[in-house]
C-alpha cells in the first residue's frame, strides 16, 4: 500500500475583479467550456509524479484529495447540508490555477481527475464530488489511498458521463444543459431555473456540430452523428433561463452550494461558464473558475452586477444539489 508522507497546502489569494470578455477572451471562454481541445497542451494536463496502476491520479491530487477530505472532517464539515458543504469546501480551493482545456488530453477518451488546476466545469464537478466523498465514504478510506482514489474517480465519473459512465467521447456532457438533466435525471441535483421564473429561451444548441472543425474527435463520423443527436434531444424540449435584468429579483431564492450557469449569446450555445453561488458580504456572488482570473475565486461583483459587465453572458440557470449520493445503488 502506498502511503502519502506530505499533504498540500491550502492557497487563497486576492480576487481579481471581473472584467467583460470580448473578441479572443469570448472564444477562448466557450473553447474551454464546450471541449475545444489542443492535443499540444495534453502535457499540462500531467504535472508531478504518476501513481502506479492508477494512470488518471499524481500523487499531488491524492494529496489534495488527502488534505481537503481530512480538513472536512476535522471542522464537521460532513454534518453539513450538501449545499453547504459545497460552499464551504469550494471556499478552501480559491487561488486553484485556472487550467482550460482540462478533460482532452491526447488519445481516446479517459477519466481524468485534477484537484491541481481546474476549469469552470471541473470546479463544479469537483466540488460535487468532494461534497458527497465526505459523507459516503467510510472514516478510514484514507488508510487505503488506492481505495479512496477509485472511490473518488468513480464519483467523478457519475457526475461527467452520461448516465455516470465513460463510454466514448460523446458519453461525456459537453453541453452543460444536457450536463444538468442527466444530473438531474439521477437524483444528483434539481434544476430550479424554471422554478424562479426562468424563460425559455428560442435559441436552438448547435455548437459543436456547427464548429466540426474545432473538435478533432468529431473527425469520427460516428462522434459527429452521436453529437448531432444529443442537439436534436436537447431541442426537444424547453430550456428555461433566467435573463439578466431579472437575476436581482431572484436571488434571494439561491442557497450557497447552488450551480450557476451562465448563459450566452453566442449562437449555437447554451451557456458560457459555470460557478458556485456564495452569499458573502449580504450578497450573493459567484465562486468560479475564470479564464480572466487566472485561478478560482469569489467575484468581487455581486452576481447580477457582474453578469451587467459581460456582453456575452444574458442569464442563468439554477440547479440545486440534493443529499442523493452519487455512489448509492451502484450497478
């Protein structure tokens, strides 16, 4: 059994203010939220040392799993709402590097798991997922890393594929819409957009078949015709959001742990980036992984400010975590 001899340190630095993302800052935004991936970049995606017979862990995010699970316990974190506890545990990785592109390293699809740096999206998954291992996993799952790692994975993976399994690149929820109701689907979360008064919104999704060219695994046919009909299901039935000069309105209905998902202008597309609602301050911000912020943080701008600064951005969708734990009823 391998067992760690040092654990992380926990990082926070000052938030950067937000800022509005135009021309280059807009695509680069969408690329990293709807899987427009750069073989060249894959070695960013393997930093530190490898842990034998588990190719998706370093021993770096072991350590980070380590630490964040063992600092949950120790401050109750555990006897938390799920909500809750998201909030509070996503608190304690803001300065985490952004790193986009995150889940396309070279080769087929594979589970990928970094707690090192992060995306708009895999802050969110991993969020979830840590909030469930405090509660789901036995006490002593540390004393056993490869134990804890494949238990860690496999919420990963329930939150990130279809129906919870890898099978494929278009297994994987590229769409956040679709990211939502398969979540929702199996008890994980409840959409709420609706709920709040959200609107639907006319706005055919498309991207990815629209934009081949920017996915090299829609080069497949079989990946390009799966994709097209995930679209086509997705356009079946309303999408509901939430425009932005209503968001001020609503607020005060969000909970802190909520997933918040930023809807966009962009044609063809569903929703720019994702974040964590956090009230601080008698307000309600957004905890985040942003491309102009370089690392996780909490906006400086409360959310129906920041979302006013942001040409590309129109709206949000609402989800609410539910106590279901992602590992119950395993098949």
């Amino acid at each position: 059994m391998w067992v760690v001899l040092t654990a992380a340190g926990t990082v926070a630095c000052s938030p950067r203010p937000d800022r509005d993302a135009r021309g280059a800052e807009v695509l680069a935004d969408v690329a990293s939220l709807v899987s427009v991936r750069s073989p060249a970049e894959g070695d960013d995606l393997v930093q530190g040392d490898t842990v034998p017979g588990l190719p998706s862990w370093t021993r770096q995010d072991w350590e980070v799993l380590h630490e964040t699970v063992t600092w949950a316990w120790q401050n109750r974190v555990d006897t938390l709402a799920v909500g809750d506890r998201i909030a509070r545990i996503g608190e304690t990785f803001v300065g985490t590097p952004y790193l986009p592109r995150t889940l396309d390293p070279p080769g087929p699809e594979r589970l990928v798991v970094n707690l090192r740096a992060m995306d708009c999206v895999t802050f969110v998954e991993n969020m979830l997922a840590l909030a469930h291992f405090v509660t789901e996993v036995p006490r002593d799952v540390l004393d056993w890393p490869e134990r804890a790692m494949r238990s860690y994975q496999e919420l990963i993976a329930r939150v990130r594929y279809r129906g919870g399994r890898l099978a494929g690149y278009p297994s994987r929820l590229h769409y956040f819409t679709d990211w939502l109701l398969d979540n929702e689907d199996r008890g994980l979360i409840k959409i709420i957009t609706a709920d709040l008064g959200g609107s639907v919104d006319p706005g055919p999704i498309s991207f990815m078949t629209s934009h081949r060219d920017l996915y090299p695994q829609l080069v497949d046919e079989q990946n390009h015709q799966k994709i097209g009909r995930v679209e086509a299901r997705l356009n079946a039935v309303p999408r509901y959001y939430i425009r932005e000069g209503d968001v001020a309105a609503v607020v005060d209905r969000v909970e802190d742990g909520d997933i918040i998902a930023m809807t966009t202008t962009v044609a063809g597309l569903d929703v720019a980036h994702t974040g964590i609602a956090l009230w601080k301050g008698g307000g309600l911000h957004l905890m985040n992984a942003p491309l102009v912020g370089k690392s996780v943080l909490i906006s400086d701008k409360r959310l129906s400010g920041r979302l006013q600064g942001i040409t590309s951005q129109d709206g949000i969708m609402v989800a609410r975590p539910l106590e279901q734990p992602p590992l119950a009823g395993r098949n």
